[in-house]
C-alpha cells in the first residue's frame, strides 16, 4: 500500500528541518511547501506556494492526508490558517497538525492573538486536528538574552520556561504519525527561570563580568508577563534539556 506524503509548512525552518529529519527517520515521505524555489530528492517533494497570500495550496495538499502547519510570522498567521483550511477541506485532508504559542489567548500581543485566532479556526474547521502549544524556545530566547546581558539590565518579573527545540519537533512528529488528538498539553522547559536568572547564567557560562540591574516592564504587556500569562498552565509535558545545558551545548555564549 502506497503511503501519501505528510505535508509541512515552514519545513525549512528551525522545527521544520527536525520535524522532516524525523519523519524520514519513521520512513515516510515529506512535501515540504516553500517560498523559495529547491530542487527535491530522495524522500523530500518541494512545492512552491504561500499561505499568506493563499499560492499554491490546492497543489500542495493534493493526496495529502496529514498536514503539519508550522509556518508562521509576525504577522498572517489568522489568515494562513483560514487558507489552508480552505485548501484541506477541497482535498478532504483527514488530520491537520499545528503548532502554538504557550498562553496564546492570554497575552495582550498581536502575535499571540493571531495564534489564538488560528487555533479557533483549526478547531472550527470541522477537520480532525492536533494542536501543541509551546513555550518559546531556547534559540528565540537567547538573542533576548545576549542582548540584555550586553546592556547589563534584567527586566523585573519577565520569566520564560525556554524548552529545546528538538523535544519540541519530537512531540509533533508524534502528534502527525498518530491519530487526531485535539488539543493537546502544552510542551515547556523544564524550569520557569526569571529573565535576570537567566542573564546571570549567561554570563556565569560565559564567564562574562558584568553587572546587571533590574528594570520595570510598564503598561499592558509588562502586567501580562508579570502575572505570568505566558507560561503554561497545570497539565503542561515539561522537557528535559535546562537553559544552562543549551548554553553549555552550543557556541551560544558571546561576548
């Protein structure tokens, strides 16, 4: 029996590359959707669409029965969702997989709500899905990091619960080589680690001097991170890898 391709967006990107590298490693075939043009081998179809501005879809879901979304941006991300949709309803696709940002309806950022909008429309897509939600990886968080660590300050009650990326990639290959689960618990690091902790740790990895001084987050968004809406909630599946260990793995630590 012919087994279809599993189709990703943003295949190429830093989830992306580890999600195609497992799924060849379980033996099946990816159609990767790209912006940009690549010539396909062995196990890996590049099809050539956006959407945001709704290119190439039709071709890209054709004979696809599971769809792994994990395109996304500042912005589009609502409207990327209603595409393709759209798209897999035509092709009657039986399992659409996404990925989602930890507190995505909690946060007062348009990046988390159009998140939050592009689960609402996943789930009212009468299509069988999975959603994982998760928290913001520790390669998103390190240029946060290394910056203020170079600025010497730490913004007060700014916490993060960085978790690696390959544990990440690892439970939505699950999710797309599995039968629909719905919403799923969301996947965190190990540890919520205050945002001055974490420079501290930079630094001591580094062995990097510097002194660092603690600063308000004002307005909306900084009442947000202090009362901690964009951590996970009970029931969330908390990964191994610990932001010292990523630091300590990696040439991450710059002067």
């Amino acid at each position: 029996m012919t087994v279809n391709p599993i189709l990703v967006t943003g295949g190429t990107g830093n989830i992306g590359t580890r999600v195609v590298r497992m799924l060849h490693e379980a033996d099946r075939e990816v159609r990767i959707l790209t912006r940009r043009p690549h010539s396909s081998s062995p196990g890996t179809e590049y099809v050539y669409g956006d959407t945001v501005r709704n290119h190439g879809l039709d071709e890209a879901v054709a004979g696809v029965d599971t769809l792994i979304h994990l395109a996304g941006g500042a912005r589009g991300d609502d409207a990327a969702a209603d595409n393709l949709v759209a798209a897999a309803r035509r092709a009657e696709v039986r399992h659409i997989v996404l990925i989602s940002v930890t507190g995505a309806e909690r946060m007062p950022i348009g990046y988390f709500r159009r998140k939050a909008k592009a689960e609402d429309i996943i789930i009212g897509s009468g299509l069988p899905f999975s959603i994982l939600r998760a928290a913001q990886l520790h390669d998103f968080v390190l240029p946060i990091i290394r910056s203020l660590s170079m600025l010497r300050i730490a913004p007060r009650g700014l916490r993060f619960e960085p978790v690696d990326a390959d544990e990440v990639a690892a439970r939505l290959t699950a999710l797309a080589l599995g039968t629909p689960a719905g919403r799923v618990p969301d996947v965190v690091g190990p540890q919520v680690l205050d945002c001055r902790e974490m420079v501290s740790t930079y630094n001591r990895v580094g062995e990097l001097r510097r002194p660092i001084v603690s600063m308000r987050l004002w307005g909306t968004i900084g009442r947000a991170y202090r009362e901690g809406a964009n951590l996970a909630e009970a029931g969330a599946v908390r990964g191994l890898r610990s932001w010292e260990e990523h630091l300590r793995g990696t040439a991450a630590v710059a002067g």
